[in-house]
C-alpha cells in the first residue's frame, strides 16, 4: 500500500477553529514587551560551552528550536550533550509574560500558523538555539555505557551556540550517505541501543503513519508523513533525557516538589482484545512475548501491522502529570509512564510547553545542591493542571483541522467509491473504522466489512459545516 498520498483541496478557513476553541490570537502588549525586554539572570555565573559543536534537528521551517544536540562515541561508550532553552532564566517570576504563559500552557499547532506560549520575539529569536549565535542553556550532560545505559548524569546553566540546524529528512539522507554532522555520526548506533533498552524495559511505540494538513499555495492537502529512521533516534535523545530528569527528582525525596509525566498501564483486558485480534489476523504472538516488541515486530504498512497498531492506540490512555509533593502516597505504576517503562519527566521543550521549565528548574537546583526557587515549587501544582486542560484541548484542535481538511477535500466525491482497508470491525456500539489511502483518512464506515480487508466503500457524506465524513461498505 502506498502511504505517501496527497489531494489538492480549496482554500479552508481554520480561523473557526481558534474561535471554537477559544485560542488566543494576540499575545498582551505588556507580556510582549517584557520578552523583547528579557535578559539572561544567570549571564555571570553560567559556564561557558561554546566550544560544542552542537546542531539541532527540528522540523523544516521551525524557529523554535528548543534542542540542541551533540553526541560522541567514546571508549567506554557515549557522551551526550543537550542544551535545552532556558526559559527559567529569562522569564521574571510574576511578570505579564510569566502569567500569560502560565494561562496558555503550551504551543498550539495548526496548519495556517501557531497559537504560541511565548510571544515570537522570544521563542523564535533570543531564546531559541538557532544556529550561529550564543545562547543561555541547560545543559546535561550524560554518560553511558557501550549499551547506551546511563552511568551518570547532571545539569547545569551554560552558554552555547548551535553550529548547523537540520531536519529529520536531512539527517536521513546524511546518514543513509555516510556523510552525517560529526555531533550525530555515535547518533545511529545509540538510537538503535536505546530502542532496544525500551523494549526490555516494556516500552510501546507505534509506527502509524501520520496525517498532516500542508499548505499548496493557497489551498491545503493531505499528506502522510513517513517516519524515518532519524525520528526515531532522535526521539531517544529526549526520552533519555527526561527519564533522567526524573530521576534526579526521584532521587531528592526530601525536595518539596517535582513534576513527571505519567501514563496507567493499559488494562489486562485491552491486552487480551489485542491477543484475539492477532490470532484472527494470523499473527503469531507468542504468550511471553510482551506487546511492546510484538508491535516492534510488525510492519506498519501491512494490513496486520495496521490494524493491530491502531488498536493498540487504546493501550496508550491516561497520560497525566503527577507533582511530587507527597512520594509516600504514590504507587511505583503512579510514578511510571507505561509507554516509556519508566518513570519520565517533561524537560526538553520549554520553548513549547509550560511543564519544561518548572521540572527543569527543579532539577537545575537539585544538581547544583541549591534550593528549588520559589516561585518553582509555588507554580508547579498550576503548571500541571494547564497542561492537564490544554493538552485535551490540544488534541481537540489538531483533530478538528484535520476533520476539517477530510470534509473539504473529500466534498466534491460524494458518492465515489474508494478502496479502503478495515482497520477495525464493527460492533454493537459503534461502525467499523477504515483507512482509505488516496485521500488518506481515516473514518467510519457503515456496513459490516471484515477486519484487515481491503475492501471497496462508498463516500455518503462529506460536510465542512460539521467536519464530518462517512464511508458505507460498498460489498454489502
């Protein structure tokens, strides 16, 4: 199956979404100005690492660049650099800045621009990590083993500059060339390590193709996005990083607060639905085989792989944010985030997302042996609950642009028959779920197909007014 489609639609219009969503357009004049006013608090005591060649690596066209990277193979195993924005030391506790950023809780994304956190003037110029110029940072730095397992780990204020800036495409094409930055030529080999340190831990990662809303001049497609190799082992970057972040929180019981990312484990009950739909699909999944490396084991662009990656979506519910201000009172699966298979903590993107720069304070104090400041252990309980509100509304808006793009595209096709594969059957409650690749969307599907066919189905209903679509089974 082909998974790499696009349709020219009209010209949509997403400014109904920011309406129906209540996102803020303008950032407050006195917030703006206190950004473009913003200095560096820690200028005279941070240590200064402009000698690291780092890069970052970021989507194309991104000004926020939060990370900046630099790893080294060495012979007991790995350093890692990774110099994070520091937001903690430009933003003044109680400013307009501070509050209006503590209000929106996070970066919004949509295709016809963002619904920032910080006004531009910050989170695309003076605190981003662009290339070239020197920048206030936290830095860890981390040591690992030949098996990419950490041996110690730390964080401090430095001064860095960014050499290069790449994207994940660029990143691929370098490495598939042998012609990778000497900061990420270790980047290939630790990622692979670090996939495999997941999957023994119990991580689950799904490989679905994702939809994207592009601009096409004045119009809009869809588009699916493969994921690339280079995703992935930057993403372990991160993930690696904030599980080390929550380790040091951990770590410091004593401390008066700290924040994690947390995720249940799925329910015994969603891992033997999975098991049934396996078996009928004639996957072999052998009885210890944890779902994790199941999955791992899959290739997503089979009917198999799809539908059991789709449902395993369900296997990945109930993430949250736990502030540790009572340990005693929190279960290790409390502590956890099931997805990871351990414990995690949002650090590596306060250029974004408000969790980063509080957990990232706590763990600037902890490893210099100071006290969490107070407007850190004031805010974080707040801090948590935003993000626990605008991370829902966050996905609202992302579905709500793309059930918006589905309807206008597929409006002038009522009617057309498209070939689609089922990824889930219809029960009781609810129709079958299908994914038709040529537009690719997914949607559901009156009629009874059977579960990982390909079947022929029927447009009904395609309506921009209430963003919705309906397919019927064509062989029923």
């Amino acid at each position: 199956m082909e998974l790499h489609q696009r349709i020219v639609s009209a010209p949509v219009d997403f400014g109904a979404i920011r309406s129906e969503f209540g996102l803020a357009s303008d950032y407050p004049a006195e917030a703006v100005s206190n950004a473009r006013a913003a200095v560096d608090a820690f200028a005279g005591s941070r240590v200064d690492r402009t000698e690291i060649e780092f890069v970052t690596i970021d989507p194309p066209g991104a000004m926020d660049l939060d990370q900046a990277l630099h790893l080294e193979r060495t012979p007991t195993g790995f350093t890692l650099h990774y110099a994070i924005a520091d937001l903690g030391a430009v933003i003044v506790p109680g400013s307009a800045l501070a509050r209006e950023s503590e209000t929106r809780g996070q970066t919004f994304y949509l295709p016809d621009g963002t619904v920032p956190l910080h006004p531009p003037v910050l989170s695309e110029d003076a605190a981003s990590l662009l290339p070239g110029v020197d920048r206030p940072a936290a830095l860890w730095t981390i040591e690992l083993d030949e098996a990419a397992v950490p041996q110690s780990f730390s964080v401090t204020r430095a001064l860095v500059r960014s050499r290069e800036r790449f994207d994940y495409a660029q990143v691929q094409a370098a490495a598939d060339a042998g012609t990778l930055h000497p900061a990420l030529t270790a980047l290939p080999e630790f990622g692979r390590l670090r996939i495999e340190a997941g999957l023994a831990r119990g991580a689950i990662s799904l490989r679905l193709p994702s939809q994207d809303v592009v601009r096409h001049g004045d119009n809009w497609r869809l588009e699916l996005e493969p994921r690339t190799a280079a995703d992935d082992w930057n993403e372990q970057v991160s993930l690696l990083t904030g599980m080390c972040a929550a380790r040091i929180m951990l770590e410091h019981q004593g401390a008066p607060v700290g924040l994690l990312r947390t995720m249940p484990p799925p329910p015994d009950s969603a891992i033997a639905s999975m098991r049934r739909t396996a078996a009928a699909l004639g996957v072999d999944w052998p009885a210890d085989l944890p779902v994790g490396r199941m999955l791992a084991g899959l290739d997503a662009n089979t009917p198999a792989g799809l539908v059991l990656m789709s449902e395993a979506t369900s296997l990945l519910r109930g993430a949250g944010y736990t502030v540790l201000a009572e340990l005693d009172q929190l279960t290790e699966d409390q502590l956890a985030h099931s997805g990871i298979g351990a414990p995690y903590a949002h650090v590596t993107a306060p250029l974004r997302r408000l969790a980063d720069r509080f957990a990232t304070e706590v763990c600037l104090a902890h490893c210099a042996g100071t006290e969490v400041p107070d407007w850190a252990v004031d805010g974080i309980a707040a801090a948590a609950g935003t993000l626990r509100r605008t991370d829902a509304v966050a996905s609202k808006v992302d579905r709500a642009c793309i059930d918006l793009t589905e309807a206008t595209v597929l409006a002038p096709r009522v009617g057309t028959e498209f070939a689609a594969m089922v990824l889930r059957e219809a029960n009781g409650s609810r129709d079958a779920e299908i994914f038709v690749a040529d537009p690719p969307v997914l949607a559901r599907c009156a009629g009874r197909p059977p579960e990982g066919a390909h079947v022929p189905v029927r447009l009904v209903t395609a309506d921009s007014a209430t963003r919705t679509i309906e397919f019927a089974y064509a062989g029923s």
